[in-house]
C-alpha cells in the first residue's frame, strides 16, 4: 500500500504523504518550495548592486578626512532679455527633496559610525564625497539609485560608484536600507 492518502474536510482535501517521521502535507510542500523558487529568482534577477566606474586607489588611500554633499546644486536661472541683448540674469537657488537631505544625512551618520572621517567643512587636505540620488519616479518611494563621486583635495575626480536599488519587489531596499548600502559601497571603495 502507497504511504499516501487523501483525506476530505469541509474547506477541500488534503493530500498527506505518511514515513517514519509522521506524515506532511503535500500541499504545504509544494507552494513553500514554488515561494522559494520565486524569492530565489527576484533575488538573482533583480538585486541592488554597486558598479565601480573608475578609480586611482592610490589617492583614495590619501584622503584622511572628507566633506559629504550633492554633486549638482539644485536651482534656477532667470534672463530679462531686451532687444536681444541681456539686462540681467538672476540665480535662484532652490531647496532639496527632504527625502534626498535625509539621505545624506544617514549616509553621513553611517560612515562617521565605521571609521571614516566626515568633516563638516572643507580643508585644502579634505575630499570630497558627491551624491547624485534619483529618486523612483513610478510605483514606489525611494531612489532607484546613487552616484557617488570622490574629488581628491585637489578637485580631481578619482572614483566614481553607480549604486542601484532592486527593481523588484522582493529586492527593493527602503529608504533607510539603502543608506546602509550607500554607506556599505562608500567604506568598501574606501577601504575600510
């Protein structure tokens, strides 16, 4: 005889597979190994990554301490133009996304907490650390992902990370999760 059985309850039947270890349901087995399979494959497929662009190891190493900001300053140019000519121009700077400031400000938090040095104001011996976050613009809060630009002291750009968010729902890191990451991406690029 077959160590299977099919039993009827109200809600539907359940399939049972009996050994010497007691009896498991068929059912369960196979939407758990089917949840596993597809949490595996979003995982593969579509995970957050860190992407090295370029850089000179050799002046990272150099940089003992580092200011933390955005690579391109938010704002707006106004020209009152007459007669083809310009009579004025005005700048306007604008405020950031307070989901940006945030951030920077956890990246900040996180990397001051592992050993790097984060200075509030620059020195002629400082470097920089540059982000340029782009947020999700569809379906989800967040940013989809993160430049990270390192300056020598000397205003020379010596590395570059491109740091993406999952794509996925099982993969997608939260605001605060992804600051971790940035963090993790930065001390790794820096070694330490």
């Amino acid at each position: 005889m077959l160590p299977v059985s099919l039993e009827r309850f109200k809600t539907g039947y359940q399939l049972t597979y009996s050994t010497h270890l007691g009896s498991l349901d068929l059912m369960k087995i196979e939407s758990l190994i089917l949840s596993l399979v597809a949490v595996a494959t979003a995982l593969l497929v579509g995970c957050a990554s860190t992407k090295m662009m370029s850089t000179d190891a050799d002046a990272i190493k150099g940089v003992g301490e580092w200011t933390l900001g955005f690579t391109y300053e938010t704002g707006s140019v106004t020209r009152n133009l007459s007669d083809g000519e310009i009579k004025s121009i005005a700048v306007k700077q604008t405020g950031r996304n307070p989901k940006s400031l945030e951030l920077l400000e956890d990246v900040r938090f996180l990397l001051q907490g592992k050993g790097v040095q984060i200075v509030a104001h620059s020195t002629a011996s400082s470097g920089k650390i540059l982000l340029n976050p782009i947020p999700f613009t569809q379906w989800y809060s967040g940013f989809q992902s993160c430049s990270v630009t390192f300056e020598s002291p000397a205003g020379h750009s010596v590395a570059r990370l491109k740091v993406k968010n999952g794509d996925r729902n099982a993969s997608y890191k939260s605001e605060e999760a992804f600051a971790k990451y940035i963090a993790r991406s930065i001390r790794e690029a820096l070694g330490r």
